[in-house]
C-alpha cells in the first residue's frame, strides 16, 4: 500500500504543500498534484490542517511558489521542515503597498 501524503503541493516547483490533516513534528510525505513524484520532508514543527510547510530553505525576502504562482515573499529565514505562515511571510498580492 502506498504511503497517504500528510501535504500536497502543486507543482514541482512549489516552495510550500498544504496539510491535508494535523500534521505532528517528524517525518512527513508530501505528494504533488501534478507529477508522480513524492517527497519526504522532517518537519520541525506541529502544523495544522490548511497550513503550510517549506519544502526547501527560504531566504528573508524570497518569493515563494504556490501554484506555480508567486503567492508571498519571506520575512524571515524560513528553513526546510518549518511552519510557513503569517509569521514569517507576507502576501505578495500587496507587495507593493506601505506596511
């Protein structure tokens, strides 16, 4: 039986994947949508359904993919395995307006 991913992500070239469930610190699956691929990531942090985890390093002031779209920059350091969310980016749909 083939191991049920703990978060999906889009394309292969995505910088995050979505919790399908509450997802505890460890080892972790992540499936794509779109290609045949899976991956396995350690997770550093409990994440909860509908959040997010970096599927590789993020530097402060990166773009990062979801969708094969540019969705939000970084603001700070994120590492592989982390917690990706309001804490440390900002949405890049108004990345151009005056904090």
């Amino acid at each position: 039986m083939t191991q049920q991913p703990d978060f999906l992500a889009h394309d292969e070239g995505d910088s995050v994947a979505v919790a399908v469930r509450d997802v505890a610190a460890g080892p972790a699956r992540i499936g794509y949508l779109r290609a045949e691929t899976a991956v396995d990531v350690d997770v550093t942090a409990d994440i909860p359904l509908g959040h997010k985890v970096a599927l590789s390093a993020i530097a402060e002031g990166a773009e990062i993919r979801e969708y094969s779209q540019l969705v939000a920059i970084a603001t700070a350091d994120i590492a592989e395995g982390d917690h990706v969310h309001v804490h440390n980016v900002r949405s890049a749909r108004w990345q151009n307006s005056v904090a």
